[in-house]
C-alpha cells in the first residue's frame, strides 16, 4: 500500500517549461481618474450645498430707443494701449491711471510702453500696512485706491515696465487676489488684535505674503544694457514728472476754487490735493483736454441702471433725472445720501459729437466693458453719466491751465 501511494504522488508532478518566453512588463504615466468616485463626490456636493434660486433679474433700462454709437471707431481718440483685464481683483485704480500714464508717455515722447500695474498695487500695500501701524489700525484697508495714488507710489518707488513685472503666478490666466487680500487683511486684524505695533515686523510680513503671491517687485530693469533704478526708469526713459500730474473734483461740500480732501474711504491717505470747481469748469476741462490731445483718468460709480456692458453704453435715465436737472445740486445729493459711490476707476479715451450730446470713450479693465460685443475692452459715456456720476479725475496740468489759474496762488 505504501509503494502505491508513492507512484501516484510522483505522477502527479508537472513538468517545467523550459522554452515559455520570460514576461517583461513596463510602467507608463496615464491620467488619475476614478469616474465613479468623481460622480459620487459631486452627488455628495450637490446634496450638502444649499438650494438656492437664480440669482434674481437685476434692474436695467430699456436702451432700445438710446442713439447711441455703436463702435470705437466712430470716436476721435488719443493714443492708448490695448484694453486688458484687471480679473478678480479691486485694482481699477491701477490699471486705468498706468493706461493713462503710457497714453501721457506716447504724447510725450512718441513711445509706446505697457508699465507694470502690479507694481503700484504692491507699493501701495505696503503703505497701506505702513499707515494701519502709523494710526494704531484707524485707516482704511482695503482693495480700491484713487488715481493720484499711482503717481504717489511713483514719486516714492518709481514704476517698472510690465515685462519686468507682471504680477502674475505661473500659468495663472486671469489674475486673483481674493486669497491673497484676505490674508493681508486677517493678518492686519490679529496685529490690531494683539496690539503688536511693531512697523519693521508688520512690513516685513507684508512684504513675505506679497512675494509669494505676486512675486517680489524688481529694484532694478535693465534699458538697452543699462541697469536702471524704477526712479530712473521714470525720469530717464518715460520722461514723467509725477509733480505735473494735478487732481480734479467737482463737490458743493467743499468751496470751489480751493483744494480740498476728497472724502471717500479708497482715499485712505486722507489726501486733500483735489482742486475743487465748479461742475462747467469740471466738464469743460473734460472736453477741451481731449481736443487738445490729453486723456484722463477718471472714476466715479458705475452701478447704475443706465450702465451696461453687454451694450457698452452708460447714459443717465430720464426715470433717474432728466437732463435738464443734472446740475450741481443733484451730484451733491447723490454723493451725500450715498446712492453715488466712488467704486471704479476707467480710462477716458476719446469722444464723438452727436445730436443727442457729447459721448466719451472709455477704456475700462473691469469685466462689465469685456462683454462689449463690438469694442471689447470699451464703454460708451454719454456726458450726462459722467456730470452725474464721475467724481474725480487725474489730468497733465497744462491741459487745465486756464481753470488752474483761478485758484490762489501758493
């Protein structure tokens, strides 16, 4: 019984196979995806985000009777670069005022330049947390700024050429400061919080968060192998002299012909150079500095329901006030009981004669003028928005030297 038992287990063996050919396999990079647990992750989103309707209609004016025109070309223009896109950020202010400074650059000089928007916004944040510090977290912090800020930051810092300094992050299409904002504006809240008042400390964080953010401002940029400093950059190649720069506002509150602050938060610096005049001299110096080549940047409010993008139109409505009416009592009440705000800052460009009136061309770097479906980048004003609802501007002062010499001199 043994033995049988052993033959049986000795031809149950299998064999080798010599000649099977030897298994290489390789590894290659293919694209992660679990299409299952991606539709289960957006089920589980679906289900735990609130419901919420539509955003509701908002209010806008029927423009189909406005005659309105219905292009750029249709506008005498001074020269100016290409629109472009301010993305999700708050820097109007930047971006209109570096437009009107290589339109002033091109008059000047004949050159054509793109300068750095990001650049100015750095310098001005750095301020901005230099005056929390200063006035024991009393000032304003925000996103938004004025105009005369660009040319402050200049006399302090000088100004770089957008090739130098973009701003951006790599890959980055459309630019985004919600993070970055936040960060500044929780860090500025536990400083005030903790009562640490230490300048050098607070600066130098600034300066850490925004390096990583939009990347450290350049000390230097190099012009035709000169190594140049941004003041020298300034001075030496755009030819500008911020000191030429003058500051213009039309308001009852303050007494024409005398140079006042102009009383909004963005004007976080308290300035008080906005020479003050009456609103014909305001919309006279408009008029005849584009005429004599000059543009200007300009800001007021631009969430009217005479304003829209998808029409590239801004007109007041006659529901709103009827021409006739708009005068220097209807900007001061709207400016006083809020309903018109200083929340944006554009490029005025150009401007055209119709039977209806005089309209302006506006160069804007919000997102509203992108969905021109003609003049992308560009809004059409008609004077009646802008005697209305623009508050400020930024001009050379030779092209308001006639109005300049009504005031006192220093």
């Amino acid at each position: 019984m043994k033995r049988v038992a052993f033959a049986l287990i000795v031809g149950l063996s299998l064999p080798v196979v010599s000649n099977a050919q030897e298994r290489r396999d390789k590894g290659e990079f293919i694209k992660a995806e679990n299409k299952f647990y991606q539709e289960i992750e957006n089920s589980i989103k679906l289900f735990n985000t609130p419901k919420t309707d539509e955003k509701p209609p908002v209010f806008k004016m029927d423009f189909s009777t406005i005659q309105a025109p219905v292009s750029a070309d249709e506008f005498q223009t001074v020269w100016a670069g290409k629109p472009v896109s301010q993305g999700m950020t708050n820097t109007c202010w930047s971006f209109s005022t570096t437009s009107f400074l290589e339109a002033e650059v091109k008059r000047l000089s004949g050159n054509e330049v793109r300068l750095a928007e990001l650049y100015i916004v750095y310098w001005e944040y750095i301020e901005k947390a230099r005056e929390f510090v200063k006035t024991r977290g009393a000032s304003f912090f925000g996103e938004g700024s004025e105009s005369n800020a660009v040319t402050r930051m200049m006399k302090m810092y000088g100004i770089v050429p957008y090739d130098s300094y973009s701003g951006y992050r790599v890959g980055q299409k459309f630019l985004d400061h919600s993070g970055m904002f936040a960060e500044l504006d929780h860090y500025l809240k536990s400083v005030k919080a903790a009562g640490a008042w230490n300048e050098q400390e607070v600066i130098s964080t600034f300066h850490a968060i925004l390096d990583h953010h939009m990347g450290k401002a350049p000390d230097h940029v190099m012009v035709n192998g000169k190594k140049l400093t941004p003041k020298e950059y300034m001075t030496q190649v755009l030819k500008l002299n911020p000191d030429d720069y003058v500051d213009f506002m039309s308001l009852k509150q303050s007494k024409y012909y005398t140079i006042a602050e102009y009383d909004v938060p963005d004007n976080w610096w308290n300035s008080a150079d906005y020479h003050n005049v009456p609103l014909d001299d305001f919309m006279s110096i408009i008029k005849t500095a584009l005429k004599k080549g000059f543009s200007i940047a300009i800001g007021g409010d631009v969430s009217e329901s005479g304003i829209l993008g998808t029409k590239g139109i801004a007109v007041v409505p006659t529901y709103d006030i009827p021409s006739a009416y708009i005068d220097e009592n209807a900007r001061q009440l709207r400016f006083t009981n809020g309903s018109t705000t200083d929340d944006h800052g554009v490029h005025l460009v150009g401007w055209v004669e119709k039977p209806n009136g005089t309209w302006f061309l506006i160069k804007d770097s919000g997102s509203g003028a992108h969905n021109n479906p003609v003049s992308k980048g560009y809004y059409y004003y008609h004077e009646d928005y802008v005697k209305l609802k623009m508050m400020s501007f930024t001009v050379h002062k030779d092209a308001a030297k006639d109005v300049l010499a009504k005031f006192p001199k220093k």
